[in-house]
C-alpha cells in the first residue's frame, strides 16, 4: 500500500504493517500515530523523518535499549530463526554467514570488544554491505574512543535500517523522484553533444538489466527529460556508461591506437524515492569526475 493509504488505517494494522522496521521497538510507531500528527505526512521520506523524530525525542535509556535489541551481526546461522524477518533477509545478503576459520575468529573477537566497550552490539545497516565493508566498519568503529560519538553513530545506523525496511514495506510508484544527467567535455570546454550513454539498473536483481540508451543533445543533456522517474525509479544499484572514446573520435580529437577512456562506466545508488538525483559527467580524453549535483 502506499503511504497515504497506510496512514488511514487503524493503529493495529499500521503497526502490524510496519511496526518492526525499528528492532523489537513497536512503540517508535505506535507513539507517532498516537500523536495524531501525521495528517500532512504524504511521502516515504516524511514518514521517516517523523518516525526519526521520535527515536531522536526519545530518553538516551529508551535509546540504548533500542541499540540493545539489534542482533549481534556475527549470529550464527543457526541462531537466524530468533531474529526479526527483517534482520534475517539483511544478515544473509551481507554474506556474513559464509565466514569461516580465521576471519570468522576475528569478526567475533571484535564483536565482543565493541560490545564490551561501549555496552550496545555493532550495529550496521547491511543490506547493501558487502561482508568487507562490514569487517572494516567494525574495524574502524572500534577504534572511536568517544562512547557518546560512537552511540549516535550506531543510533543513525539504526535509522538507515529502519528507512531501509520501511522502502520494502509501502509502495512508491507514485513517488516524485527522478534521475538525469549532464556531460560537460572539460577538452573544449563545452557540452558533450551527440555522446551515446546507456543506463543499466544492477539491483535489485529482478529488474535488473538495461533500461535505456540515449544520445546527448545539444546541451549535453538527454532529450526529453528525466532518464529514470515515476515507478521506475526504485531504490537499487545503478551505472551510467558513457562512449568517451567514439565522442571524441567524431570531434577528430587525436586518439591512440588504444584510447586511454574509451568506455567509462559509472556506478552509483539511488537510496531516496522522493529526491532527484543528477549524476553528471566531466569528461577529456585523459581524465573525468562526477558528483552527485541537483
């Protein structure tokens, strides 16, 4: 259901819906709607921007015990059956239960410290973590020697898997979001027109695969407006590709038998429904840089 329709429903089923995308903390939930302010709550980012309001509201006892409900990440997997569903499907595709011997040895001792130093478990939103960077977050967090940094730290962790899981929970198709692009030749200093650029969507898995081709315009722009927005424009894993090499090739740029950028490929996420994200290229013959812009 979308989000205007889950919050027109009676409390029960609004928390029954999506009560647990905060960790065995119903009442993150149940004490929004019970304010009764959520009448102009019309987006997925409103909603937890208000349900963020209410951890960040909450007493630092009723915080701790919302990092203390989180599971340690080096649960064995026979032990998956007593965490939330939520905590399972995000464990499993971090890879972190196909750890074995030594690095498993090290991710527990570390485990232990962390929570030994600072009273709460490792909390990382992983469902879009590869086990390394989860082994290297825990590395680097432990070595904080501020407990107050590290408890807001684990604290907007929290946050990230409560937006994660709420993306997973309501329909977005009517969200506002959209992507475009811009290619900007930094050689001449112009616009890059009549550059040809796919657009392939990586993850999530089921619809994954290439979405569209497009040629720049005069401006360096795609024609006819966003590339990627309405229902098609879903939280997941994207890449641009850009055909450097045959742009300047058309434009009888001197180029080596072998060009030193010929096909650039650029990855990157889209995490918000709602926002516009523009996702540029600068681009010569030997080097190029993008940003997120607006």
């Amino acid at each position: 259901m979308t989000v205007s329709d889950l919050i027109s429903q009676p409390l029960e089923t609004i928390v029954d819906e999506i009560g647990g995308i905060y960790e065995h903390s119903p009442w993150v939930v149940e004490t929004l709607f019970l304010k009764k302010e959520t009448s102009k709550i019309t987006t997925v980012s409103e909603l937890a921007a208000g349900l963020k309001l209410i951890v960040n509201g909450a007493s630092d006892d009723k915080k701790l015990k919302l990092l203390q409900a989180h599971p340690d990440l080096c649960e064995k997997v026979e032990a998956m059956k007593l965490l939330t569903v939520e905590s399972q499907e995000e464990q499993s595709k971090s890879g972190l239960q196909s750890m074995k011997g030594e690095e498993l040895d090290k991710f527990k001792s570390m485990n232990e410290s962390y929570r030994a130093k600072f009273n709460f478990p490792f909390v990382l939103a992983v469902r879009n973590a590869s086990k390394s960077t989860v082994l290297s977050a825990l590395e680097g967090r432990l070595k904080n020697s501020s407990s107050q940094q590290e408890f807001m730290v684990a604290l907007d962790q929290v946050h990230n898997i409560a937006w994660m899981r709420l993306l997973s929970k309501v329909n977005t198709d009517d969200a506002a979001g959209f992507l475009t692009c811009h290619v900007l030749d930094t050689a001449s200093g112009i616009p890059a027109k009549k550059m040809k650029i796919v657009l392939t969507r990586l993850t999530p898995n089921e619809s994954a695969g290439i979405i569209g081709e497009f040629v720049t315009n005069d401006d360096g722009r795609i024609e006819g407006g966003p590339a990627l927005k309405g229902k098609d424009f879903i939280v997941g894993t994207y890449e641009w590709t850009f055909y450097a090499g045959d742009y300047f090739a058309s434009r009888g740029q001197s180029m080596n038998g072998t060009p030193f950028l010929d096909i650039i490929p650029l990855r990157f996420g889209i995490d918000n429904p709602d926002d516009h994200y523009h996702v540029p290229l600068l681009v010569s013959p030997w080097g190029f840089s993008t940003y997120r812009g607006s």
